[in-house]
C-alpha cells in the first residue's frame, strides 16, 4: 500500500477506510493492517479486484 500511495501521491489515510470496506465488506474493525496481515495477502488481493471489477 505504500508503494502504491507514493506513486499516486496520495496519503494512506485517504484511503484506509475504502480498502478496510473493500477487505472485509465493513466500515469498522481491528486496524486495517491488522486486517490485511490476518487475511493474507492473496485473499485480500482477491477481495480489491472483486471491488473494483
């Protein structure tokens, strides 16, 4: 995620709360990088594209 709010020169707090509802399908919830680490990489990879495809 850091990567990505480099390049696109945004600040990941602009986008926790999309990623943390695209993840896990709730607005609230253990921190989002607790989250990510929990679900796995893969799994969570999965569940963006489902959201934005």
């Amino acid at each position: 995620m850091h990567d990505f709010t480099v390049m696109e020169n945004i600040k990941t707090n602009q986008i926790i709360h999309a990623m943390r509802v695209a993840v896990t399908g709730e607005s609230f919830g253990l921190g989002l990088f607790d989250t990510l680490a929990i679900i796995g990489k893969a799994a969570c990879l999965k569940r963006i594209e489902r959201t934005l495809g």
